[in-house]
C-alpha cells in the first residue's frame, strides 16, 4: 500500500456480526496524478484534446512528476533534471 494515494482501514459490521477490518487501496500515486492531469487537459478546450491524446499525456505527466519526486533536491530547493531540462522534456 505504499504506493497508494489514498490507503484506508475500516471496521463494517453486517446484521449485528462481529466488526471486521477491511483494508481498500485506493487510487495509486500514478492513477491520481494521471487523473488529475487529465481533468487539466480536459478542461482546456483550447487544446482541441482527443481522448486517446489526452490519456496519453496524461499518464506521461503522472510518471515524468513520480520520476522527479525520486530524484534528491538539491540544497537550492531544485530537482536535478530541473537544473539540466527547465523545459522537462
């Protein structure tokens, strides 16, 4: 579940039985990025998206920010591929 966005536990009971601990994993990091990214594409109208484009795009903006996030800062506060792409290509 590390890699999960949203990781939960909760006790249900069902018809007065003993409560049980289930455990849902939610979203991955990556699936929340890419979602989030998307809705950003999508409500761009001015980019004339197709969906097939704007999945793709999406979900190599999701792994281009988890990519990053591995990468150690430096001590000026900036990713190493900050320093060498400032376009992130």
């Amino acid at each position: 579940m590390a890699d999960s966005a949203f990781p939960a536990t909760k006790l249900v009971s069902f018809h007065g039985l003993p409560a049980q601990e289930i455990k849902t994993e939610g979203l991955t990091k990556r699936e929340l990025f890419a979602a989030m990214a998307m809705q950003g594409i999508v409500a761009n109208q001015a980019w004339g998206w197709k969906p097939g484009w704007a999945a793709e795009v999406a979900v190599d903006c999701a792994d281009k920010l988890l990519s990053l996030l591995e990468q150690p800062v430096s001590a000026e506060g900036q990713y190493q591929a900050h320093k060498e792409d400032p376009h992130g290509a």
